[in-house]
C-alpha cells in the first residue's frame, strides 16, 4: 500500500490484535475448561469470541478500499484476474488446513471454513468496491442483509423455511444440499454458504468506512483525529443500538451469521478502529508493537498456527502403543502441574496465551527480514 493512505498503522493494529484473538480462540489447553467470553454462543447470543472474526472480515473491508481504490475510472483495467487468485488461494489454504484436521479420515473432511469464508466474501466483495461507487455499495450491503433476512424467516416451503432452530433452518438444509456430512456437526456450519450474504455486507460496511476514511485525510497522520473519530464512533454507536432493536425480530446468531449479528460486529469493529486510531497516537504505540508484527502478515501467521495445531493433536507414534498427542503432553504434561487447577480454566487460557505468544514471534521474526506475505 502507498504510504499516502490513511491510517494504515491503526489497521495494521487492530488487524494484529484481531489475529491474536483468533489464536487464542482457537487454541484453549483444554476445550472442556474454557472461559465464557472465549468461547462462542451455544446458538443465539454474542460473546466476545463471537467478535473476532467477523472483526477481522470487516478490517479486510477496510483495507480492500484503501488498496483497490473506489469506483474504477472509466478505461482503467480492473484487477479481477488478482481479485480471482487471492480469493481461490484463500479457499485453497482453508482446504489444507481441513485436510489436515481430518487426516487420516478424509471421508468425514470437513469442506465450509475460516479462509473458505474469507476468500468468497473477498471476491465477491473486492470486486463490488473496484466496480462501484460508496453509495452503490452500502445500497448493495444493506440489500443483502435484507434478502438474507426474508430467506431465514419467511416460511417459503420444506421443512426447514422460517426456522432458527439448531439443525433446523434454511441455512443447514442448504448445506447439507451443498455439501452432505461434509460440515462441522449435524446442527450446522458456522461458516456455512448462507452466511456468506451477510458476511460480504461487513466487508462492504468496512469498505464503506475505509473510503470514509481515504476521502476525508490527504495522508497525514494527525488529519485523522477530531470530528472524523467522533463521526465514526457515532455511527458505531448507532449501529449498535439499531442491531439491539433489530435483534428482538431476528436473533444475533453467530452460527447463522444473521444480519442483526453482522450489523451489530460491523459496529463493534467501527469502534474498535476508533479505540485503535487513538492507541495508534499514543505514548503506548511502542509497547504494542507485536500486535502490528501481527498485523503485517495476519493470514499467514493465522494459517500456520492452524496448520501446527493440527500436527500437534495428532498422536504421531500411533500404532506403536497408547501415547498422548503432542499438545496434551505440553498442557497436561507440563502446564497443569506447575499452575495447579487439574486443567482448569486459567490453566486452558494460560497455554493459549503462551501458543499465541509464540506466534507473536514468528510474526516479529517476519517483519525483521522484512518478509511479508501476501495471502
């Protein structure tokens, strides 16, 4: 990116810290022993761990308007062949990752994912924002909330039309149409094809706010402060509160991606790159340095942890007798006993800190030999 674009450190941050989330998330010492807010709703209902990806798909709106641009100029070559690639590279590495958590059973591979998530809603959404204006796009994002909101509710036929219950909804029957037992779990998958309509909504609602952003700053740093974070946070604020109003005729629902829930995590991040913008200015800047190491290379970082935790639950000498998988002999091995709770909760939240602080150094080691990768 140009060095003229706005705010590209407190992206760069809020993208860290939103990876780091997804690692500690993703990664308890003991899954039967997790704290409430790190772990996601059962159905209906928002936990903070229910914040971070859709977080993360909003910051990637964010940043598609600040690199692409905004309303392509007529005679301008588009970059759709770029566009394609990124997108199918994305669903690629999200099939490996599936790959490998389902090796050797690759008959119950899972194929719906994170990066699969990412990658449709990145092509569908960086070619809406290189092809059309700021008012086209919130028109399109707002459309696509509705329209995923009457093919949830109205009751069009078949058994699962107008319901919202697990296992039983629009959502899961279109899955199991698309994709068979290929899924997460017979109740659903939280990153199922339905939802994609609403998660493309907050990349456009991100995208919206990055062209806020770039048509409001000619790139200095200080430009950013004042009435814009104020204008941007009062739009949070509201969105927000329109979301909790919404949520008393459709449910947040992370698990069906509902549009209530997409509009309510959009303005949770918008806030959230309002908090970042003013850390970004801050004497503590410095001291959060990892989190923009992270920030730098988010999808790589985030794949390779994925792709370890994977190796490190699989029971590599099986065959030759009974023995743990490399994670347990750290956790339970190593962890539990020397803090004490028999793998309770601090204990499970202690070994994902420590997972995630490692890749917190594989990230600053990156940015050292000045490696980015683009993914």
């Amino acid at each position: 990116m140009a060095s003229d674009r706005p705010r590209l450190g407190a992206l760069d941050l809020l993208r860290g810290i939103t990876v780091a989330g997804m690692i500690v998330v993703n990664n308890p010492g003991n899954w039967n022993s997790v704290f409430p807010q790190l772990t996601h709703a059962a159905w209906n209902g928002v936990t903070a761990a229910d914040l971070i990806f859709p977080a993360f798909i909003f910051i990637m709106g964010v940043a598609m308007s600040l690199a692409l641009g905004s309303g392509r100029r007529p005679g301008t070559p588009a970059p759709y062949w770029r566009i394609v690639k990124r997108a199918g590279l994305l669903v690629l590495l999200g099939l490996v990752l599936n790959t490998a958590s389902a090796w050797p059973h690759l008959d119950a591979m899972r194929i719906p994912g994170v990066l699969q998530r990412i990658g449709v809603t990145y092509l569908a959404a960086a070619v809406i924002t290189v092809d059309t204006t700021g008012t086209a796009q919130l028109v399109i994002a707002v459309a696509l909330l509705l329209v995923h909101w009457l093919i949830l509710v109205v009751p069009f036929g078949g058994v699962a039309a107008g319901q919202l219950e697990p296992g039983r909804n629009v959502a899961v029957a279109i899955d199991r149409w698309l994709f068979g037992s290929h899924v997460l779990s017979p109740a659903g998958d939280p990153e199922g094809a339905l939802g994609v309509l609403s998660s493309i909504a907050t990349a456009l609602l991100g995208s919206t706010v990055g062209r806020w952003l770039r048509s409001r700053s000619s790139g200095s740093r200080n430009q950013l402060s004042g009435g814009l974070m104020w204008r941007l946070a009062a739009a949070g604020a509201c969105g927000i509160a329109f979301a909790w109003a919404w949520a008393a005729l459709l449910p947040l629902n992370k698990a069906l991606w509902t549009p209530s829930f997409a509009l309510l995590t959009s303005s949770v991040a918008t806030l959230c790159l309002v908090g970042s913008m003013l850390l970004d200015q801050s004497p503590l800047r410095d001291g959060l340095a990892p989190f923009l190491w992270l920030g730098t290379n988010p999808l790589a970082v985030y794949f390779l942890s994925e792709l370890v935790t994977d190796v490190m639950q699989m029971p590599w000498l099986a065959g030759m007798g009974h023995y743990p998988a490399p994670k347990d002999s750290l956790f339970w091995g190593v962890l539990v006993p020397r803090v004490g709770d028999s793998g309770g909760a601090w204990s499970s939240l202690l070994y994902a800190l420590l997972y995630t602080m490692v890749w917190i150094g594989v990230a600053g080691l990156m940015r050292w030999r000045g490696i980015r990768i683009r993914v």
